[in-house]
C-alpha cells in the first residue's frame, strides 16, 4: 500500500542537503586558492635562487 498524505522531512532535507553541498565547495575553492598560492610562491622563490 502507497502512502497517503504529506511527505515528511522532505523540504527540511532538501535544505540539509543544499547547505553542505555549499559547505564542501566552499572548502574545495578554498583548498585550490591555497595551492595556487603556494605555487606561486614556490615558483617565485625558483626564479630569485636560480637568477642568484
């Protein structure tokens, strides 16, 4: 036999679920932010040793 009725917690997990897949991007762009950065860095300090 289907249910009859409203869904329950549907609305509430669909916002659960929008939130941390927020959360996890925003850690993801983060981590990538601090790897470029540090190439950056790395390379930078390459360039300055090797024209030493």
């Amino acid at each position: 036999m289907a249910k009859k009725g409203k869904e329950k917690n549907t609305n509430n997990k669909a916002k659960h679920s929008k939130l941390i897949a927020q959360k996890k991007n925003k850690i993801k762009s983060k981590s990538e932010e601090r790897k470029a950065r540090l190439k950056a860095i790395v390379a930078l300090a390459k360039t300055t040793k090797s024209t030493e």
